[in-house]
C-alpha cells in the first residue's frame, strides 16, 4: 500500500565536523579510524546543501555531524545564512559548552536544541567520558527558565537504561518538548565486532520495562515522546504507535532526507526508499518474516538480535493483536500515525 497519506520528513542534515570533545560508549563513530579528528566541513559546500534541500522541498536544516556540531568554528554565520534562507535550524548536540554560546546561537535565528541527555552527574560523565556533565545541566535550566524550545536524546545502554524513567522525569522537569528513547544501533565498526555491541548493548527484552514505565510517565505528564529502534514483540501493544524504526525514519518529522530522496520525490520513490533503508538492516528470515505487524516494526535489526542470540524476537500472530488494531495490520504507517509527535513539523517556530 502507498503511503500517500503519510508526509515525509522535510529535514536537511548537515555533517559539519568531526571534531568532539566527547567520547560516548555508544558513538557510531567511536571506532572509525577518524573519529575525533579536525576536520571540518566549508561553510560553501554546507549552504550549497541547505540550498538543494530547500529547491528538492525541505524546510530545516538539522546539523549532525560525525562529531560535536557546535565546535564547527563558523557555526554562528552558519546558523544566520539558513536563517536569512527562510529555513529554520535546529543541532544535535551535548550541551557542554557555555550557555552564551547558544544563547548566541537563538538569538541568530536557531529554532531548537536537540540535547544528548544520557544520564545525570556520573552516569553521564561515565558515558560520555567527560567531566563536564554541569555544563549540560547549566544549559537545561537556562533552556527552562527561557522557555526555550528543546528536546532530548537519551541513548539506552547498560549505565544508564535502569535510569530511564528518572532521566525522563528530570526532563520533564526541564520542559523538555520531545523525548526520545534511542535505542543502540550497531553501524559501521560496531557490526563486526559482537564483544564491542555487548559491552553497551541490553537486551531489548530487558530494555522493556524501563521504557514502558518512562512511556507511562511522559503519557502522564502530555509530554510528546518517540521511542526509537526497538522491536514490537518486546514492547505492550499500546506503546506500538510511539516506536520509529528503519521502515518509518523517511516519515519521521524529526529526522532528516536519507540517500537524497526529498520531499518533492514523489510518493512511489519514498516509500521505496523507506523499504530499501529497513531491509538494508532488517531480519529478512524467521520469525520476522511471519509476524502480523512487520510491516509497522519494519523487522528488527539483524545484527542487533545476532548479538543476543536472536533476541528471544518473535513473530506477532494476528489474533494476539487487540480487535480494532487487527483491521488495520495492513495499512502501512496505521500505528505510526497515532503518535501526535509524528504529526509535527520538525520545528516549532512558523
């Protein structure tokens, strides 16, 4: 089924450096052999890439990176150009520098943070290998006290996921605007090395109760949330609407245009993509291939689950499905779509 009814992402992500004052357990890019290197990207070549999103449909540019975006060293003239382009912006980043420094960066026109929260004091000092877990948490009561839009990211790893409904309470308490649960994926190096993935990677069925009771407790509060790559079989029924995975990254307002497919490619060429992305990681055996709901988990990552022995995954029969879901197994985007944070924009200023 065509996903004519689902909108595409609508997000220019741009890699601006590799440099990182960080060294998270749980980095892609942490056994690259260039990671944490100085390197940066030319102002040129970043606005040449904000300005085809623009031509191909986009409205916002997220800065990514192989590393932390905001030690870009022309980030403050970057920020304002994409402005000045009619485009709001927004960084994935650790929160660990000095509060002026974004408070700069607002004032230029940036429309959110999106900030590494893994943790409190030494859970995230431990994780991130730092010391500078004060700074993120000065940068989170200045976002509060200015009400300043901002979300979070929270990857689950073994220091941190029994801490999950705390860490997302604190949020709360901060105003966070969206809450995501990220769960580990194991790209580049990582898949070629089992003993590395176990070493941060839980068990998603372990993973479970941690997420539901942070889902109940954000549900509680009206606060908007993704919980993003897990599979279904290891998760409630009722928390299926709030999952993001490989299948559905193309539809997520939050995240940004993978392979060059952009909005105004048309609605054929982007559910292929959806399907091409998912299948490049996704079980394509048992007992994915026999559940009721694949195609709104997408099947979970191969190399995830070949890490844990198969992950105890299993396929979903259909009349374990709850009645009115049942009528729907066959619309693609049916859960995806109940998830209010799913309806957004993927920025708040208009």
């Amino acid at each position: 089924m065509i996903a004519s009814d689902l909108k595409p992402c609508s997000r220019v992500g741009l890699d601006v450096t590799k440099r990182c004052n960080w060294k998270c357990k749980t980095c892609f890019y942490r056994h690259k052999k260039d990671f944490n290197t100085p390197y940066d990207a030319s102002l040129d070549s970043l606005l040449s890439q904000a300005r085809l999103g623009k031509e191909k449909g986009c409205d916002h540019v997220v800065l990514v990176g192989w590393g932390e975006p905001m030690l870009y060293p022309q980030i403050g003239e970057l920020i304002q150009k994409i402005f000045e382009m009619e485009m709001t912006s927004s960084i994935i980043t650790n929160g660990s520098l000095p509060v002026t420094e974004y408070e700069k960066l607002y004032s230029a026109g940036l429309d959110h943070l999106h900030i590494s929260v893994h943790g409190f004091g030494k859970t995230l000092e431990s994780i991130a290998g730092t010391s500078s877990s004060l700074n993120q948490e000065k940068l989170l009561v200045w976002l509060h006290n200015n009400k300043k839009k901002w979300r979070s990211n929270t990857t689950l790893q073994k220091e941190n996921y029994k801490q999950l409904p705390e860490i997302a309470s604190k949020c709360v308490n901060y105003s966070v605007s969206h809450f995501v649960m990220l769960g580990f994926l194991p790209h580049y190096e990582w898949s070629q090395d089992i003993n590395k993935q176990k070493e941060v990677a839980v068990h998603p069925e372990e993973l479970r109760r941690y997420i539901e009771a942070a889902a109940d407790l954000l549900e509680k509060e009206n606060t908007q949330f993704t919980i993003r790559y897990h599979p279904l079989c290891h998760l409630s029924e009722k928390y299926w609407k709030y999952v993001v995975n490989a299948l559905y990254v193309v539809y997520d307002p939050w995240e940004w245009c993978y392979n060059n497919i952009f909005p105004k490619s048309g609605y054929y060429e982007i559910q292929k993509n959806a399907f091409k992305i998912a299948n490049n990681v996704a079980i394509q055996g048992n007992p994915c291939s026999q559940c009721s709901v694949k195609i709104h988990c997408g099947a979970w990552n191969k190399v995830y689950a070949n890490a844990f022995d198969g992950a105890n995954l299993k396929a979903i029969k259909t009349g374990e499905v709850s009645e009115e879901n049942r009528k729907h197994l066959n619309e693609f985007g049916h859960f995806f779509k109940q998830n209010l944070a799913n309806s957004e924009k993927g920025f708040y200023l208009c």
